[in-house]
C-alpha cells in the first residue's frame, strides 16, 4: 500500500533540498534559508494544557493498558490474567447491562425505516415502536441525521424537562435545558462562560472529580478549594466554605462559582436537604453560581437517604428563577443506565440574565449540536416507562437489579475496606465509588519518596503490578495534605466482587507486612 | 405540577428575609448583610466568549426560527410558506436520506440482541449483519455503551486507517487518529494545544469558516488573514501567504499553524497537487503545523478536479512523519453521507513529538470519549460496502444519486447567481456552497448604514423577510473590506431548486430597483 497508490507524477525532494532551498514554489522569497524552526514542543504549547491533570486516565491506567497488552502479547507472564477497571465509572465495560427499552427505541430512531415493516413487530416492544414513532415524529425534518437546535431537539427537552419537573415538583422550561455529549462539555461551557484570568476562582470540594480540576486549569482560572470533612462522612460544612471564600477574596481572587457534587465523587456522600438549603443560601448571600453536579441522582444506596436537586430545595425555600443561578448536570452516563459511551447529558440552566444566555446560546452554537442518539437517549432516561407501559415491568426489574445489586456492592466495598490494616472508608450513601483513606506507614511514605513517587501512586502503582486491579490515587482527586486515599468503583461484576475484595486484601497484607512501622 | 409535590417540611423564606438575615445557616458568620452581587452579567463574564462570533447560527438564523414560529401560529402572515433553510451545510434537514447500510449497522450495534434472533435476517442485510457483529466483537467488552479508548475505539481506528491508507496509497497508524464528536472538537483541541495568549497566531483562509475564527477567540489567540483571490477562483497564492506571516511576525505574533479549507468553506474551490505541495514546503519551512480542514473530501463536482489529501501529497513529495506536522481533518457530517446529527468524526495527527502527543492523548481524556455511535459511523464511511458485497449495489446507487444531484446543484447555483444583476460567482468546485460576490448599490449600503447594519446582513435580512431563504451575510465569513458576498448551500432538494431561485431572482430584481444608484 505504502507505494502503489503515490502519484508518480509528485515532485520528489530529499530533505535536504527542502532544507536548504531558499523559497517556497515560486522563488521569489526574499528571506535567506532558515533552519525549520520546530514547531511543536512542551516549551511553545500552551502552559495551562500541560498543568491540567486528568488521574482518572492517567499514569496508572496507561500502565494497565501496557499491562494489558503484555497479557496478550506474553500470556502467564504476569501473576494475574485479567485487568480489572476499578478506576472509572464506567458500568458496562464491567459487564452490566443495557436497560433494553433504551436501546430498542435508540436503534429504531437510528433506522426509521424499520418503522414501517411488520416484521419489527417481531424484534421490538410495542411501546418502544410508538416511542419511536413519536420522537420521529416531532423530529423537524424526521431526521436524526440533521444537525438539530444548538440546545438540542425540543421534543427531546420537553421530554427532559417534564421529568425534571415530574421528580422535583416543581415547573422545568425546555428552553433552560441545554443537552450536550455527556455532562463534561457543559461543565467546560461554564467555566469557558466564568473564568478570564486566573484571577477568577471556582470554589471546588476537595477530594473532587478531576474534570473540575482539569477544566479550571485549562481555562486559565483559579481553583478555590474547600475541604470536605471525613471525620463527618464527607460533610460539607458552611464555615470552611465561608472560610475558604474569605480567603480566596482576601488574596485577590473574584470568586465566580460554587461547584458541589452530590452524590459525591469520589466520596459518595449524599446530602441532607438542610445543608443544600445552607448551599442555596450561601451562593445567594455571596453572588455565587451553584454548580450542582447531579450526575448520580439515580444512585443512592443507604437507608433513609434521599437526592434532592438543588433546584428543588430552592424552589422549596420559595426562591424564584432571579433569586438565585443554578446550573444543574444530569448525564446517560451514571444511574442504573451506565450508558457512558452514548455521550448524553444536559445541564438545566435557571436564573441566568437573558443577555448572558445569549451568549450560552452562541457558545452551544459554535459546537453545533451534541450527538443526536445521546440526545434521545437523554430525554428517555428523564421519561422512562410508566406502570401500565408495556415495557414497564421488564424496565422496572431491570433497573431495580442493577441498583440492589450496586446497592449490595457499596456496601461489601465499604465493609471490605474497613477491614483492611490501617484503612477507613465512609460508607457509599451514593454514587458509585468508595475513597477509602490509608494510614500508610511512614516506611511506605519513604520508599515512595525514594523512587520519586506520591506515596498513594506508589500504592496504586503496586497494587496493579501484584494483582490487576486499577485503581485511582487519592492524589489525582486532591486531599488535605499528608492524608492518602484511593478511589475504587463498586462496579466489578456482584459475582466477582469478592475474589477482587480477597485479591485487594491479601496485597494489601502484603504491603503492610513489608512497609510496617 | 407547581406545588403538588413540593415537600412541605421545607423552610420557606420570603426573598426579604433572605436578603436581610446575615449569615447563613449556622449563624455565625460576622459579614453584615449586603446587597446581593449580580454573580453574571455580559461584565462580569469572559470577555473572550463575547468575542467569538459563529454566524452560521447567527442573528439571521435565529430571526428565522421566529418567523418559522410565526408561520405555525399565524399562517398566512408572511409572504411565505416555509422557511428554507441554505445558511448550514445540513442536508438531511433538507430532505436527503441517510445511506441505508450505514444506519443498518448502526442500529445494530445499539441493539446488538438483534444479531442473535432469526427474525432480524427480515430486517437488515446480511452483510450489516456481519460487518456489525464484526465490529461488536472487537469492542472490549462487546458493549457500545462503555466510555472507549479517549482516542476513540480500536477498531473503528483501525479501520479508519485502513481507509485513509486505500485513499492515499500512504500508510496510516490508527494510534494517529483521534475520533471526536464532529470534526470541531478536534480544531478546538488543536487550537487549545496552539494559543497561550494573543501572541500566538494561526493564519487562516479569508473568507474562512467561522469555528476557526470563534475557536481562536475563545481561546484568545490571533487570527492572522491571509486573503483567497476571488479573482482567480478563490485562489491560495503564495505571495499572499509570506507576505501575511511577515506582517504577522513584524507585529510580533508567533504564528503557530496554517488553517488549509479543501475543498473550501465556503469557498468551494478545489487546491491542485502543486498548490498542495506548496503549501507544505511553506510550513515545513516556516514551522508551522498544517491543520488541513478535509471535510468535504468527498465533494467534488469540478470536471478534472481531484481531492488530494495534504498527507499524501507530503509522502508523495518523499517527505516523511518528521518532517512535516499535519494534522487532517475529517467528519460524518459532509460527503454523500451528511450526517450532521450523528456527530462523528476524526483528526489524524502526524509529526508531532512524542511528548506533546502526550499532552493531546491527556487533553482527550479530560473529554473521556466521543460518542460510540458515531465512532462507528465514521470508520463505515471510510471503510464502506466493497465490490461484491451484498449491500454494495444499493450503497453505490444511494451515494451516486445523491453526487451526482449535488453536481448539478452546484452548477445550477452558480449559473443562476451569474445572472442576477450586480452579482458574480465562482463556481463550487467542491463542498456544499455558492459564495457570490454582492455589487451592492451604493444607495443599499447607505440604507444598511442608516438601520446601523452591515450591508450583506441588510441584504440577507430583507432577503429572509420576502422570501424565507436564509442565508448567511459574508460578513460572517470575513471578506476583503468594502466587498459584499453571501454563503448559499447547494442543498435544498433538487426539484425544489428551481422555486427557492425563482424567489430569489425576484427579490433580487426588486431590491436591485429599489436601491439601483
């Protein structure tokens, strides 16, 4: 292939001509020959691309995927055989699946065709043919091939904000919502929308997901952390956010946001309704936007716990649109859907200026529009089956398998956790993570030192090379100094669960034994 | 729906006790009560973003979309019954119909329980049955709906590859290809990687497609012109190109990369090889990273004119990866099959140093992935139906028809603006577009002025308003100053061709009576 296809007719230069020529074709430069200068390099890029650090695929898990390789490549090599991702969310890879009325109507509005012929009949549920027939429908132009609104389909938005307003009791407007490939890149528009130097500051939890980290840094702001306290189960206390607000205006910083995640991630705690009415309170009293990352509504394990959307705890507070700004995330990624690779989110955006959303408006523009299937995909997570649909029991004892079992998981996790030499673990009231914190001994600390390592790298980064397992440092999330912790998803198949829990265990004894004060 | 489910546990506060009671929840804090700062407002928030311009979906389309509303709830009000649509290159909102192979394999690998059941043999063709169950069973976990790779699936990399490599007759490494959401995800990515501060520059085509001038000013870099020659069919000359990077350095700009269109946006002209092989002796001479927009690699209409990728004609001029960057742009959204909704596309990145390909694999991942459905979508169309296959007669006849319509409407287009008075234009070699050139009457620009508007925008605006065609000004674009043009796609349904020319020519004549000096 290299030769055949080359047209014999190109001019053919050695380098060094090209190197030396004066000019380019038509000879008349009048610039005397110049070395190339090089035109990329860490040095002439932009600085805030190589600050911005993304551990949730970072070093460890490019090692996995060496790892990975080798376990092909030279297979009994390693003294394991499979590489566990326990370093993402990501449901599906682990093995669970679809909820099967989701991918039924996403395939038919992918091939409308299909809606015309009995045959279908056979091959599809009856509701999920008329759920596609009326997306198709309403669809201008009857097309999922077409670029759609910058904001999204509205049939799609209608259908979102009716379950917004269906969970929260409260009215959802279409034109708030803005649907997007996954939550990230509204979460990308907003901080492109607040931050112009660094001397504007978003106040992120820490530990946090490291999107929040990434997506500041590379726009060029200041992250303005504020510590949740493990001691409390993760709590978010409102002094150390004055605390930490106060001190970031006393160095100078314009604080623009208040970004909270709830569930946490990593920290999977879930919020009392009057810590988010103190949030609401706070970003009002301060100017700030509420960035509520609400991505893992759906996942909420522990007894007598409940998500609540900030939206609603404000409109229950009797706050109107102009009173307060939130900008709330939901993605197909998380839930008991997990559907990450299909790329849907949207972020519903109330009590912005209408000149400010015009300019949100030209931003979703720029990009177009976000991927059609995910858009769907979006607006069916939001609108789900209801009792008496046909597909309804079969959606329902799906959803509830995968969140029992999840359920089960976080807490085999969390227990496991405990368990082990020198670690406590809160318990997972929600998300899909535990972030347990290891008492390493001060050996460990050093030896990490010695090969030029953060010590909860240097855990991690022994853990895969003993037994597959991928997990994330604590460090990549950002922790209070001197503390160390890792991320572990409670995604790993129920069955499998406990060979990794014993796999975990006995490396961790192992490590303890050889790092042990 | 209101207050039905509204918990009534909530605290309700009215907007004057929250804006007078001190501090928050605990009651502690010492702040006195302020007036609340407005935390948004086109002040307060990035200038950068206000900047950016993207006419495309600019103030024409949205008075658009308001007179389509007007026509639903006051039918005949407006001189017009529809609205067509030629301001976007989106041609299945216009009627075109999707490739049936492609949406057969999409669908599925969304459903991929299909492959298993008899029935499905009814429905879908053999080999989209096969090429799917192929595709599903190199998915790592079988599973569209895990986050992939960042840079996108390997298979679908891989045979993207394949394909550019039949194209060029030049090898290509699917470690080179970065799948993203469309092709502008990746000129943002690029142009994040590119600009530290306005310091830097890229030199792009004027008139050029806007992303690149929005992409630029977000992120707050220079766009450095240089000037196509209307005059010689939106030429790209060499002259114009030094001289620009000249002016560019002696202003102190470090010029980073050259934006190349090709075929042109909205040009339409068509780049020979020994223009190409200019071109990229210029940026290996100048270091400048080529970033080659190729998306309309498949439309070409122009007798004797031939798509030459930038990759090929370095390797066909015996340069190798090192000496020359490219970076080649490609998107499901253009060709024969336009499938703009389904966001697919891919930068094939070649010459960079390992280390900054550490920093784009770590800009990717902060994204997580593009959407697998339109990964997939865009390994099919560079990897379609061969000779022999089952679907391949009917896969030929769908893509011919739908060129072979696009050919004529390209000529059909340009034929008629020639023949309006005042008006002259090039012919669309390629791409989706007619960009005439306006010789407005001194007494139009005048009358522009008075209403404070641009005179193409006063055109396309009147234009909107007696006939429903919108268009885009070429103000958007960018031209030579003092020069008035307007960006027409090609793509409304050829039988209707003939009326949306009839009402122009008659707005035409009018407008041209109106103002004629």
């Amino acid at each position: 292939m290299q030769s055949g296809g080359g047209r014999a007719s190109a001019t053919l230069l050695s380098n060094d001509k090209i190197a030396t020529e004066g000019g380019v074709a038509d000879g008349k430069s009048e610039q005397k020959p110049t070395t190339p200068v090089s035109p990329l390099s860490l040095e002439t890029i932009n600085p805030k691309v190589i600050k911005a650090e993304y551990a949730v695929r970072g070093e460890i898990v490019i090692r996995a995927q060496t790892l990975q390789q080798e376990l092909i490549s030279k297979p009994g090599s390693l003294p394991f055989d499979e590489i566990i991702y326990c370093n993402i969310g990501n449901p599906q890879s682990l093995g669970q699946l679809p909820i099967t009325f989701f991918r039924e109507v996403i395939a038919l509005c992918d091939h409308p065709d299909l809606l015309k012929k009995p045959e279908t009949h056979a091959l599809f549920s009856s509701d999920a043919i008329s759920r596609a027939s009326q997306i198709i429908d309403k669809i201008p132009g009857r097309t999922t091939g077409a670029y759609s609104h910058s904001q999204g389909i509205k049939v799609c938005r209608d259908d979102i904000a009716a379950g917004i307003a269906a969970r929260d009791g409260y009215p959802s407007n279409s034109d708030d919502i803005y649907i997007t490939d996954g939550a990230s890149p509204g979460v990308h528009m907003m901080m492109q929308m607040l931050l112009s130097s660094e001397k504007d500051g978003i106040l992120c939890p820490i530990p946090q997901y490291p999107l929040y980290s990434a997506s500041i840094a590379l726009h060029g702001g200041t992250l303005v952390p504020y510590y949740l306290n493990e001691s409390s189960g993760w709590g978010l206390e409102m002094n150390e956010l004055k605390k930490q607000l106060q001190a970031a205006r006393d160095a100078g910083t314009s604080v623009r946001a208040l970004v909270v995640i709830n569930p946490g991630n990593p920290t999977g705690q879930v919020l009392s309704e009057e810590n988010q009415q103190d949030v609401v309170r706070f970003c009002m009293k301060e100017g700030l936007v509420l960035l509520a990352d609400e991505v893992y509504q759906h996942n909420v394990y522990a007894e007598g716990k409940k998500f609540n959307s900030f939206k609603k705890v404000a409109r229950s507070m009797g706050l109107e649109e102009k009173d307060v700004i939130i900008v709330s995330y939901q993605s197909v990624s998380k839930g008991y859907y997990g559907e990450c690779g299909r790329r849907g989110g949207y972020m519903e955006v109330t009590g912005f200026p209408e000149d400010v959303k015009g300019q949100l408006y030209k931003l979703a523009s720029v990009n177009l529009c976000s991927n059609v299937s995910g858009q769907i995909l979006m607006s069916l997570v939001m609108n789900p089956p209801k009792v008496g649909d046909k597909s309804y029991e079969q959606f329902a004892r799906e959803r509830d398998a995968i969140l029992s079992s999840l359920a089960r998981r976080a807490k085999m996790m969390s227990e496991a956790m405990n368990k082990l030499e020198g670690v406590s673990c809160n318990a997972a009231e929600g998300a899909m993570y535990v972030f347990p914190r290891l008492h390493l001994p001060e050996r460990a600390v050093k030896a990490a030192k010695a090969v030029d390592m953060v010590a909860d790298v240097f855990y991690t980064r022994r853990l895969l090379d003993a037994t597959g397992i991928v997990m994330v440092p604590g460090s990549g999330f950002r922790q209070v100094p001197g503390t160390w912790h890792f991320r572990c998803t409670i995604l790993p198949a129920e069955e499998k669960l406990p060979g990794v829990i014993k796999r975990l265990t006995t490396f961790h004894q192992k490590f303890m034994d050889e790092f042990r004060d």
